[in-house]
C-alpha cells in the first residue's frame, strides 16, 4: 500500500511539471534579449519587446533623441551592427507618444526597403500582455522655453517686443496624461500691458488617446497661451500611408489674464472650432493645411498653411480670412543645439527641441478693434518641427541618416 501512494505521488509531481512551467514567465529569446538591451542603453522608455518566428516586434517612446526620425535611426543602426545570432530578420518598431503608439517601421535585412506607416493596430496586438520596462509615469522634465513676441501696431515706436523666459514642469502621469504648469517671467519689453508682468503660462491637463482605425483624439483642460482657460477637444483620422489627413477640434474657454499682479478669469461662454485636411507632399517635404476655422472671439472664415520640411528646419506661409478681413503672415521652427538630451531621471532639466515663431501681419487698429484673429495653443511646445512625423517624410530622413552615417564610418 505504502509503495502504491509513493508511486502515485511520484507520477502526480510528474504530471504537475508541465503545468507549473506553463504558469512561469517565459524568458525572452536572443533576439527579443538583445533588442531589449539596446534599447534600455539607449535610454527608451515604455519598452515592450516580443519575437515572433523571424519577426522581433518593439514598442518605445524616445524622450533622449531630438526630432521624430533620429531616434529612429539611432535605433535601427544598433540593432543592425548587434552580432548575427542576435538580430532579427524583420523588425517591427513602433515609436510612442505619452504611451500612446504613433509610427510603424518595419525593417527587413535591406535597409533601403524599410517602411513607415500610421497602422500600428497588429503590432500593438502582437505586444499585448508583454512585459513593459523603464516606465515613465511620475517622471518629471523641467523645459526652459525662450518665448519672443513682436507686434507692429504703433506709430511712435518701429515695433512691440517681448522676451520671456518660460520655464514649464512637464510631469507623465498614466497613459497619453501629462500635467504641465509654466510662469511667463519678462526678461524685457517696450509695451505696457500685460506683457510686462509675470504670469501664468501653460498649465494643463491632458490626456492622449488612440482608436482603432487611425483615430487619434486629444483632451485639454486648463490655462493655454493667448490669455484663454477653459477645455479643448481634437480628433483626427490619418490613415497609413499619411498622404491625406482630417480632423477637427473644438474649444470652449473665458479670458485668463494677469494685470497689475491681479489674475482675472472669466466665464467659459467662447466657443471656438475647425475643420482642416492636410496634404504630405514626402519628395519635396511639403505639408499643406486648408481649415474652416471659427476664432475666439467668433470671426469665422478660412486659413491656408503652407510649410516645407527641411529635414529639422521649417518654414511657412500662412493666410486667412475671417468675416471679410484678410491677414497672413510667415512661420518657422529651428532645432534647439544639441541632438541629444540626457536620459530621464526622477527630474530632468533641458531645453525645448525646436523654437518655434509665428508672425501675423495684421495687428491693431481695426482690425483689433474688431477683436479678429485671435487664438489658442494647449501645449508650449506646439510648433511646425516637433511631432511631425508624416510617414513619407520619416522614412527619407531615416534612410538619409543612415546613409550619412555609413558613409562617415
């Protein structure tokens, strides 16, 4: 009897085996371990990483790299000079923003026959449930914006100049949440109103989302830039190839200004909106914006943005017509010196990626009487360089990276 239980015992512990091995994480293959390493030396973060056959699909977001494409680079080119054994045949690599998956790359052993596409939805499927590493949440990046305004309105003077230094506390909070909290401090000025005063800047709330299908959608809360608080509300459609955009986005905010060191808001009773499409030109770099737009004080009409894309470099043109009065101007966006940024930390301090300017050919007298061409932004770092990452554009600086530094080496 006692020799049957020790068998039975013994044939149990051996059946059990299997299942108790099926129940313990899997460790990762050699090719899924050695991308994870790249990466994590790199300093990527939200790093999710699974193999599949000869398929190595990763998931990252680059808060080290300026821009939307050297990071990019940065990445293929370790992962391809890692030895034989430890590389893929084909690599999915999406890139993320505020946790939220943006850009497919999908690299094969040819480099030059890399592609880039909006459709991230099967790869996102492939990583779930994979572990992620080097998490965000709770980190803290204080930004140091230098902010310039001119404004030809006058006939005594050539021209209104400002010049601020903006600090910003940007702090990721869950997935697509970022709290941010900015004072405007004046380092100089010729006007007097409310620009000579120290005041809020940014300080919001917002959270990012993505829908299957190529949605993406934005949701904003709090104090944004043109002297507005209230929420903001933005969802777009770019389907994979990014040739062709849409969205809309709609606002509904009351004054917020500080004057006389008094900081004075109103009622949220203005309602404001659009309705754009965009064109990518990827040759040429051209990205073209058409919008039904209607501005914060009600004046609704049309704006046409035209902007060329030199790799980091942007300039454009712009001009709009609200209730029967034109204005236009120019606009550019320059890289901030220095490509790489350290990596995150509990608290980071570091310059904005690019600085970016808008000049608005129309002002004062009537046509500021009427209170027309007034708008918002929800966010400090909103310019012309940064996040712009059009599928076709991508992949010609990836490939003109690479190329540069095969060539150099």
């Amino acid at each position: 009897m006692k020799l049957r239980c020790l068998m039975l015992g013994i044939w149990l512990s051996l059946a059990m085996v299997p299942v108790l091995k099926a129940q313990q994480p899997e460790a990762l293959q050699p090719v899924a371990e050695a991308a994870r390493q790249v990466l994590l030396s790199l300093g990527m973060e939200e790093i999710r990483v699974v193999q599949t056959d000869s398929v190595c699909t990763v998931a990252y977001e680059d808060h080290v790299f300026r821009g939307t494409y050297r990071g990019l680079a940065v990445v293929i080119r370790a992962l391809r000079d890692l030895p034989e054994t430890e590389q893929a045949a084909t690599y999915e690599l999406v890139t993320l923003e505020e946790g939220i998956p943006h850009l497919l790359l999908t690299l094969p052993r040819q480099e030059s026959a890399l592609e880039v596409s909006y459709d991230t939805d099967d790869a996102m499927r492939r990583l779930r449930g994979s572990k992620q590493e080097n998490r965000m949440a709770g980190r803290i990046d204080v930004v140091l914006y230098p902010e310039l305004f001119l404004q030809n309105s006058w006939l005594d003077k050539l021209y209104g100049v400002a010049v601020y230094f903006s600090p910003a506390v940007e702090m990721n909070l869950w997935k697509g949440a970022v709290l941010t909290g900015q004072v405007i401090l004046p380092l100089y000025t010729n006007m007097t109103d409310d620009k000579k005063y120290i005041r809020p800047g940014v300080i919001t709330l917002r959270q990012e989302f993505r829908l299957p299908g190529g949605f993406l959608g934005q949701f904003t809360a709090g104090n944004f830039t043109g002297n507005r608080m209230g929420v903001d509300a933005a969802l777009r459609y770019q389907p994979a190839n990014g040739r062709w955009l849409v969205g809309a986005n709609a606002g509904l905010t009351g004054s917020s200004t500080c004057y006389g060191g008094e900081w004075v808001v109103s009622k949220w009773k203005r309602v404001t909106g659009s309705v754009w499409g965009r064109y990518n030109e990827p040759r040429y770099g051209l990205e073209i914006d058409l919008a039904a737009i209607r501005l914060v004080y009600g004046d609704m009409g049309g704006r046409l943005d035209i902007r060329r894309h030199f790799g980091e470099i942007t300039v454009g043109v712009y001009g709009m017509v609200t209730d029967g009065e034109m204005n236009g101007g120019f606009r550019f966006a320059l890289p901030v010196p220095g490509t790489k940024r350290p990596k995150r930390r509990a608290v980071r301090f570091c310059l904005p990626e690019y600085f970016g300017y808008e000049y608005r050919a129309r002002h004062g007298y009537a046509y500021g009487e009427k209170l027309q061409g007034y708008s918002y932004e929800v966010r400090p770092d909103r310019n012309d360089s940064r996040g712009y990452d059009a599928p076709g554009f991508v992949k010609r600086e990836v490939l003109q990276f690479l190329l540069y530094k095969s060539f150099i080496n």
